[in-house]
C-alpha cells in the first residue's frame, strides 16, 4: 500500500479499468449471436490498426504462437528464407524457421542497431531463392524499430514473402500492413493493445493467402481454417471469449481520438523519456531508429542493472525490466505501451535515478523533470517523425 | 432483462462472480515473483485435479491446441498409433494423428456407445506396433463417458502410451493419472474449470516424458521447455496472466468440500437431469456410461432440435446446445459443468420442455420437477457409482 504498482515492462503491460471490467463480464457462447456482433465489431477495428482490407485473424496463444502459424502455414521444410536478427526476437524468427526445417540465411545486425535495407537488398541479391524475410517492426530486447517501410521497398520486387513480428510495435508506431507490402503482419494481446496475454493476431497479404500451404504445419495453426470461420464472426477452435469482450473496449479506448492522434502520444512519450535520461547523465542504448513504446537505458559501468529494476520494483513500486543474453544487468528497459501517460513515466523515470544513485551511480540527483515535460510538449504540439527529435540522437 | 442468461452449454461454461472478478485484477509481470508464487499455489491444486505427482503444464491454448501438443510432442511421423472414434472429438484425435503423418487405426464406436476396453485389448493384439493409444474421458458430441480406467487396464501391458483428452470430462468424474496409469491428461480452462476459454492443461507420465521427442514436432508446443520453466513458476512464452489469476480462485472453490464432494454433486445433477428428462416422456441419447457433466436428449421425432435449441434462447435465456453432424436437430446437449447446480438444470429442463411443446411436441406438459429432485436428493445421500441409478437405464 505505500506504493501503487506501476507495469512498465515490455509486456504484459498496465490494463486500462474499462477493459478489465470487460474482461469480467459473464460469459458467452461463442458459436452464438451476440458473440458473432462482437467478432464483426472487433474485426473493422483490427483492420484499421492493421492498415489492411485483409481478414485479421484472432488466435488463441501468445505473440509466439502467431509467429509459429506464420512460418508453419507458409513454408515448407528445406524452403530458403532470410531472417533479420538484431535480438533475442530476431534470434525467435530463426529458431522457428529451424523448427520447421527451413534453410535459414541470417543477417546478423548488433544490438541496438536497426537492419539497414540496402544489406537486406543485397543479400536477397547474392542468395537467390529466398522465398521469405523474417523482421520484427520493434525489436524488444533492444527498443529498436527496424525500417520496415524500406525493407518491405527491397522485398517487393522479389519473390521472397516480408513478414514482420508486430507484437511490440503494432499500434504504438505507424506500420501499414497494405500500403507498406507487408505480407504477413502478427501481434499479440498484451503490449499496445492493452489487454492480458493469450491472444495474437495475424494478417496475410493476398500473395501470401496465395502461398498459404493448403496442409497445415501444425494441426492448430490452419490459416485457411480460421479465415473462413471468420467470415461468421468465429475461430476454428474455441474462441477466447473473455479477452475478445476486453478487445472490443480497448480498440475502441485505441481509436476514439483516431490512430494518427495515438501515435503522436507515444511519439511524445518516447521524447519525455530520451530527453529525461539525458538529463539525468544516463544514455539510451538505441541512438537511431529507436521504438516508440519501448525506451532502452545503458546503466553506467560499475552498477548492476539487475539491482537497479529490483530496487525500483521494492522501493518505488516501478516494475521495468532488464536486458535480456549479454545485455544482462547492463540496460534497464522502460516500456511505454498503450495505457501509460507522462505522469506514469515521471514515476518511472524517478524511480529509475533515484535506485540509481542508491547503488552508487551519481553523486546526486538532476532535474530531468524540466527538460523531459519540455520535450514531451513540443513534441505534443510538433509533428511526429522518424528523424529524432532529441539533437544528441 | 426478462430472463437472465443461463449458459448450459458444453463449454465455454458459466464462470462464478468471484473468478469473473479474479479475472479483472491488475496485471502482474509473468517474470516477477508476485506470478510464481501464484504459480505454485496452482499447480499443487492441478495435481489434485489431475490426481498425479507430475507437473501440470499451463498452456496458452485451447484444448485443441494441448492435444496438438501432445500428439506432435510424443509422437513422429510414421507412428502407429489407435484411435478410439466415438464422436467428433474422437475424430478430432483421428485428424491431429493424421496431420502429424502418424499411421492411425480406428476402432470405430457407434455414437452414443462407449468403446469396449475388449475391443481396445483385441486391436492391440491385433495391429501389433502401436505406439499410443487415444481416447476420450468424455465425448462432448453424444455425451458418453468411456471406461477409461478399464482401457488404461488394457494399455498398461503393452508398448502403447494412452493419451486421454479430459477436455469435458477432468474436474466432472473420476480421473486420477497416476492411478489409473494414464501416460498424457489434458483439458482445457472453459468447462469443468470454470474459466473463459484459453487456457489449457497437460501432464505426462514418467514414461511419457521418457518418450517425449527431443525437438517439438511444432515450435509453439515445447513440452520439456514448458517443464523446466513450471519449476520456477514460469511458462516457456508469456503466460495467461489474468486466466492463472482467475485458476486460482476457481480451483479454490473446486476444491472447497474436497474433490470427491464435487464429483458427487455432479453425478446428483447428472441424475436430476435424467431423471427429468424421463419424466417429460423423453429420452436420454446415451443409455449406459454417461457423463457427469453432459446430457443429450433425443428429441422426438418431426420436432426440429435446431429450433428447440434456438427457442429456449429466445423465449428463457437458456443456452442449449444442439447435436453436431449427424444428430444436428436430433439431439440437444444439456450441460452441468462447474458453475452449474439444481437450481440452474430446473430453469434449463423447463425451458426445453416448454420448447418442445411449443414446436408440437408434446399434448401437454409433465410434472418433472417432483421426479427429477427426488433423484438428485436421492443421489446426493447415496453412493457415486458407475452403474446407473436410474432403472430405466
């Protein structure tokens, strides 16, 4: 009770009241009337966040259950594919396309980097026969935001398949699925979306429809299967009733000021947050092409980043997370995600000097407080933009 | 507001006020200390549940999605293996089999009948090589209840690993694993559990885990990952937070009188509904082996099911089920599952009745009422058996 608990980690993130109670709602049938409403209700919606005239389709299993369906429904073992890795996600796309047998081509990028698309071009230019690129639109170990407007540029002209892993970026930064040609785009429940984990999406393009292998990969994952249940508002299998009656809610929450109005929060916010750590002495790891719901810290040299999230969980009621691999103790990662706002950040970035300091890591306190709501509102009342706002960036 | 909702469905199933709040906490990090202990306070319930000593994995699924998990995890293409078809989740078995590319024998039972461990020990000896064995503990489709302990009796010679989906049938009767020497268990969060659908359940036994595969048959569905992560209270992708929140409560209260007096209050209002149902002239669909948390009721000829099914909807607010393939408009699926107790089985036995008159049925109605609690009363004071109380039956 002396603290609120404060969810900024990169999912499961913070649920707003509204979408709680829906979750708490009695439950209905699925294969009924009033569940088919909601499904329709909900599906305009995804596929306006989607960008997308296609189906989006609702699966139950996490963010990782959709990117199994991805490579399992439209690949075959021995196809050739190129997978982006610049993280523990990138290094997901590889382990699942090596689950399913495929020739993985990787193009390794440091962390904390983005892919540049000229190295993707070329490389789908010295391997022939790569039938699919494997991305992540916000890499989540790092806070970076590839270019996928660019690479999806690169791929269209070749037979190759883009699929992107949305999950820590679909509706926290632009990412048109229709308009940029992207051929498959997933994501799951509990990031932006602003509900519990267990539910993830999925589109195809038509292409991709076009390529979807008619015999699933995994019995449970049939792309075919569940768009054709969709078009009466169900899932093929038991549908998750009570996180759908949580997503009609948050979608409408997501859209009531329109996405564009959205996005410029989380534009907004990201500047509050790189600004605020720039006060503070501290460095973001990402300098270029960084996330807009997810803000990577490098902890100074000589202090545990491990003990830095722990205290700000015990003393302050801030739960952030840490580096994942060999990033281990040496970021804290910040997530803001869907239902936070400049005052919980405040509250995050607090915590976040002042367990610093607790562990020895500055002499004393500075006022991030000043220049990172300064940054917040000029980036409210200014345009978003992929250039960074912030001049050390 | 002129009926209540009453969901008697064969799941999702009603979920009880308290679970439905559970389900509306805060979220919680599914990495942090706050979610293991929860963890380990559902899983020593799960073994209880389950009746075994070995970890119950949480999935993030539906039912469908464990028996995948179980066939693609224990199994390689090319296996032989014996499937017990007795209804559209007998089928299902039959088709998960048949898309790993296992070799599948079918002991086909006739709908409404329930497998004879006989036939189950003839095949065995006959199709020599079978490596697994599957059945049903309820068949959801007709309502019957096979002899899984007596199969298990069968199985346990021989090679075969038995796989049983409890998806209708754990928390209802009757399953303890280890007793009965069953090699895989699983059932799903929406039916005798309690809980909105998404979650599902699994467990192995020694010699199962022994068989497991070493690389999972599908990426999503990684048994010994999802084991090593139980041990510290994790899941091997992002848990179903707010479902694990709402297990703990719903196992609470199953678990609240001991487990046998639930079972015994399900085998009194499975009596309560049979009992009725001969009292209006009708007929149980499933004669002998029924199950404790499911009755179809055969509807009298010239009378549309689908319509009784639709009716009772609109004029009572009571959600039947109708039959599925063949016995669409034939039957209708009357559930007791969990959250169910006299009182909701009257409203849903007079709102079929009255269907049913109201299409033509009957001259005029029966006094079930005095019947059919005079046989829950009954049942509720004597044993719980396997044999019927019912002389008719």
């Amino acid at each position: 009770m002396l603290n609120k608990a404060r969810l900024l980690t990169p999912g499961p993130t913070a649920i707003p009241d509204e979408v709680r109670l829906a979750l708490a709602q009695p439950m209905i049938h699925h294969r009924k009337a009033a569940f088919h409403s909601l499904m329709a209700d909900c599906q305009e919606k995804l596929q306006t966040l989607f960008g997308t005239k296609q189906p989006v389709l609702p699966l139950s299993c996490s963010g990782t259950g959709a990117m199994t369906a991805a490579v399992y429904s439209l690949f075959a073992p021995g196809d050739k594919v190129l997978v982006i890795d610049a993280g523990k996600f990138g290094e997901r796309w590889g382990n699942i396309c090596r689950a399913r047998g495929l020739e993985v081509v990787t193009l390794s990028v440091e962390w904390g980097l983005a892919a540049s698309p000229e190295d993707v071009e070329q490389m789908l230019h010295d391997e022939p026969g790569i039938k699919g690129v494997f991305v992540q639109l916000s890499e989540t170990s790092t806070g970076v935001l590839h270019p996928v407007e660019d690479i999806a540029a690169k791929v269209a002209g070749t037979d190759a398949l883009l699929i992107v892993d949305g999950v820590s970026g679909v509706s926290l930064s632009p990412c048109p699925m229709d308009a940029w040609g992207i051929d498959c785009l997933v994501t799951g429940s509990q990031k932006g979306l602003m509900l519990p984990p267990g539910m993830a999406f999925l589109a195809l393009s038509e292409r991709a429809w076009e390529r979807c292998l008619p015999d699933p990969g995994c019995f449970y994952f049939n792309l075919p299967a569940e768009r054709k249940k969709l078009e009466k508002g169900e899932t093929n299998f038991t549908s998750p009733v009570n996180l759908i009656q949580g997503l009609k809610v948050s979608l409408d929450m997501l859209l009531q000021d329109g996405l564009e109005a959205h996005f410029h929060k989380q534009w907004a916010l990201t500047q509050l947050v790189r600004r605020s750590v720039r006060a503070m002495g501290l460095n973001p790891f990402v300098t270029r092409n960084y996330a807009w719901g997810l803000t990577s810290v490098l902890i100074p040299d000589g202090i545990d980043g491990i003990k830095v999230v722990k205290d700000c969980a015990d003393n302050h009621g801030v739960f952030l997370a840490g580096g994942q691999d060999f990033l281990k103790g040496r970021i804290v990662r910040l997530a803001h995600m869907g239902w936070a706002d400049w005052s919980d950040l405040l509250a995050g970035l607090y915590a976040l000097q002042r367990s610093i300091i607790d562990n020895g890591g500055f002499s004393g306190s500075h006022d991030f407080l000043e220049q990172g709501m300064a940054s917040y509102r000029a980036a409210m009342e200014g345009e978003t933009g992929k250039e960074p706002l912030d001049p050390h960036d």
